[in-house]
C-alpha cells in the first residue's frame, strides 16, 4: 500500500516518538539535579561538605563557565566550519543558510559563558590587580 508522506496521520507516529524521547530525556535530568539537590540539602544538615573528586567543592572560583564555554565555543566553530559550504552550494549570499542558526546558537552561547567569566572573574576575592586590597604599592 503506498503512503502518502505529506498525510498528518503518517507524520504523527515520528513527531510523537520524538517528543516522548525529550520529555523522557528532560524528566531524566530534572531528577538527578533533584537528587543532587536533596544529597546536598542532607549533607548541609549534618554540616558536612560536599566533595567533588576528592576536593571541596566550593563552585566559587566560575572555571566551570570558562571550561563549558570553551568547549561548546569549539563545538559551534566545528558547526558552523561544516555547515558553511552548504550556503555555497545552495547559491545563498555568503554561504549563510537557515541551517546555520544550529551552528550559530553554540558559537554564541559558548562565547557568552567565555564573556561571562572574564567579566566576573575578579569580583568579591581581595588580592592585587582588583583594586580592593591586597598590595599597597599601587
């Protein structure tokens, strides 16, 4: 029997199959930060400190935006470096297609987590370079 791929009924099944794999895939996440929220929460009451591979995890330090940003940055570089020929193929001007959006949100999003660690890299530690305290040869 031939079916129709414009017929709803026959793109209903994939549309559904991937959007129970999202929401299966969100509700999996939202319950480990849960958890984690809950071992937390239990090691505060008995005031203990969290470990995070044999270190104290102090989450204060925002290496984690620079290390996240860096990597999704690269991702979005690697993007949009394969999706750009595509443009030119297509005859779009400057080889940017509607394709492109998937290679440009991690390139920015990427260079936003880099900003955001170099803005606030210095705020509320004393020490020299941050004007307030530390040395006072300045």
């Amino acid at each position: 029997m031939y079916s129709n791929p414009f017929d709803p009924s026959f793109m209903f099944f994939p549309f559904c199959c991937g959007l129970l794999f999202f929401l299966i895939l969100f509700a999996f996440l939202a319950l480990w930060r849960y958890l984690q929220y809950r071992e937390t929460l239990a090691l505060a009451e008995k005031g203990l400190l969290k470990m995070e591979g044999g270190k104290i995890d102090t989450r204060g330090d925002g290496k984690g935006a620079l290390r996240w940003g860096v990597v999704i940055a690269a991702i979005g570089v690697a993007l949009t470096l394969g999706l750009w020929p595509l443009g030119f193929s297509a005859g779009y001007p400057l080889g940017l297609g509607p394709w492109m959006i998937g290679a440009f949100i991690p390139l920015f999003f990427g260079l936003g987590l880099i900003l955001i660690y170099v803005v606030t890299k210095g705020n509320g530690k004393p020490g020299a370079g941050n004007g307030n305290g530390g040395s006072a040869s300045a």
